[in-house]
C-alpha cells in the first residue's frame, strides 16, 4: 500500500475519477440506455410500449428486483443481430473509458435472447468483438461472464452452456443472475459442477435481497470465486469472517442497491463496514443505464453520502485488480498504475 495522503473534501471526486478501477459486475444489457434501445427498434422494426425516450425513462421507477427485471427484459427485446450487441457493448466500453475503467468482467444473458430466437453466436460474437477492440481503440481490458437466469430452471441452463461450448474460447466464466428470492444457489449445483470440471471461472449472485444463507450455498455448493452484491452478508457474523479469511470478493452495487430499496439511503450502505471487516469489497455499475450511474457515479454518490476518504478508494480500487481473473503479472501492473496515480496526486 503507497502512502496515501489525507486528501480534501473538495478534491476527492477528482481523485475518484482519475483513479483507474476493474468493473466486475456490470450486466451488458443493463448498459443499454434509452436512446440507444429507440436507435436499435428503428433499426429492426421493433415496436415499443414507449411513446418516447422520456417516457421510457420516467418508467424506470423501481420498487424492488422484479419490478426492474420486467422492464429490463422488454428493453432488449430489440436486440436481434450480431451488430446490435456490438453496439451496445461498445457504447459501455465508451463510458467506462471515459471513467478509468482499466478492465471490465462483463455479464451477458444468453437465455434472454436464444428465447426471442436469436441464435448463441449471434450474441456471443457481438459482444466479443466489442471485447477485443476495446482494448487496443480504448486501453479498456474485456472478457465476458455466461450468466445462466435463476428463474428459468437447471435443465435450461445445462442447454444454454451445451449452446455456448463451441464458443469456449470467447468466454471465461458462469454466473447466476436474475430474480434472486425463492432460487437458492443450490438449484444449480450440477450445472455448476460441470462448468467447474470444464475449467470455467465461477460467480454468483447471492445476498442482494436475498438471505446470508444463500451466499453459503454459493461458496460451498457451487463453489464460487467471487459473490456479486453480497451485502446481506453483514447479518452473518461467521459468514463475514469466512469472507475475510478466505479473500472472497464481493462485487458491491451502491447505486443498484439504492434505486432496488435494498437500502433506504446511501448513507446507509454498507460499504464501508464491509472494508473495515476486511473484507475484498469492490464498487461496480450493475445496470447502470437503469440505476443512474456507471462506475465513477458510484463512486462519487456513495463516498459523498457515506464520508468515505482516500485511504478506502484506493482499497477499493486495488480490490477491484485483486479479485478480477486477470494474470498476476496484469494484476501488477493495474496495481502500480494505482499506486502512481495516488504518490502524484496533489
């Protein structure tokens, strides 16, 4: 760890924005903004239940996980050629540019798509090409993560995988999103255990809405690397040591954790116990197109309402290389960039 200045309230935002930072939990349809969804639907033909990108946007008022979910799969309904999901990975690959994002860990939903009809290498080798060009175009790192959807059942998912084999080598891991409550990990256990013995890195959803019980499952029954949102695990004293001790990453969601009332206030997360716990607690986006902010948001929003300081960004940060699947020898070299931007700071 650099010597890290104490740095003015003032001055903080700037810190925060030119720091560089891994986003690894943003879902790639969740970056799909309203403008870019009408763009898309004149494109294709693809008729709307929205007048207009304003009236698209003021229906973006979410009471919980479902009520977002309805509305996040009718937005990707225009999705339907391969261009299409370039464009819209492109699109995020341009902001989280524009916020220091170094490298990006990106959540793809196939079953979202293969079920309108729109073949796995359509979306697959969209969303790629997007994944390559962004690193020599953008200086922004990309692989992708197969999120298998929760609420559809374990058959489905062993499918999709059998689907998305002869792209193997244009993914790096599984997931588990969707609606959270009433799909407790251990409904894919097997699935898991053979994206295990194919060499395929592991994460899961668990302890958003849901209880600390099911980040246990995740870890120990699907055996995951990472946990995306986590913070229910708070509640569980033993849970939260297992976290610390084993170096388990959570992929933290403020903004997303707000705008779905899994906290009343920002200055009410939870954040800041999780680093102080010693736990490998990271700042992500989600879906930032409907939460209200990509990476740099996040991180302005939730230090403002929490009073968050220096020393905790750059843990954040450093976190965020820690717990990406990028080799060591990249994980160094992220690491000494934001040791850099920290030691030059003024």
């Amino acid at each position: 760890m650099p010597t890290i200045r104490p740095v003015a309230a003032e001055r903080l935002p700037e810190l925060l924005r030119r720091m560089p930072k891994a986003e690894l939990h943003i879902h790639i349809e969740g970056s799909l903004e309203p403008e870019l969804i009408f763009a898309l639907a004149q494109r294709n033909g693809v008729a709307l239940p929205y007048a207009s990108v304003e009236d698209l946007r003021k229906a973006y008022a979410f009471t919980n996980l479902q009520s977002f979910l309805d509305i996040y799969y009718a937005g990707a309904s225009v999705l339907l050629k391969e261009q299409d999901f370039y464009d819209m990975a492109w699109a995020y690959f341009e902001r989280a540019a524009a916020d220091n994002v170094a490298h990006a860990e990106i959540f793809f939903d196939p079953q979202t798509h293969t079920a309108r009809g729109v073949a796995m290498e359509t979306v697959i080798n969209g969303l790629h090409r997007a994944c390559v060009e962004a690193g020599p175009k953008l200086g922004v790192s990309a692989a992708l993560i197969l999120c298998f959807l929760r609420h559809l059942s374990e058959e489905d998912a062993f499918a999709t995988l059998e689907q998305a084999l002869p792209f193997r080598d244009q993914f790096i891991g599984v997931g588990l999103d969707s609606s959270e409550l009433g799909h407790p990990p251990e409904k894919f256990a097997r699935v898991f255990a053979r994206c295990r013995e194919l060499g395929l890195h592991r994460v899961a959803h668990a302890g958003e809405e849901g209880p600390p019980a099911y980040v246990w499952s995740a870890l120990d029954v699907l055996k995951v690397e990472r946990i995306d949102h986590g913070v229910q695990s708070a509640k569980d004293p033993a849970l939260m040591q297992r976290l610390a001790q084993d170096r388990i990453p959570l992929t933290v969601c403020p903004l997303s954790n707000l705008k779905l009332c899994v906290v009343p206030s920002l200055a009410q997360h939870n954040l800041g116990a999780l680093l102080d716990a010693g736990l490998v607690a990271t700042v992500n986006s989600d879906d930032p197109a409907y939460f209200g902010g990509y990476m740099n948001e996040n991180f302005l929003q939730t230090f403002a309402a929490t009073g968050l300081a220096a020393r905790q960004a750059w843990q954040l940060a450093a976190n965020s290389f820690e717990a990406s699947f990028l080799d060591a020898a990249a994980k160094r070299a992220h690491q000494d960039r934001l040791n850099e931007v920290f030691e030059t700071f003024v």
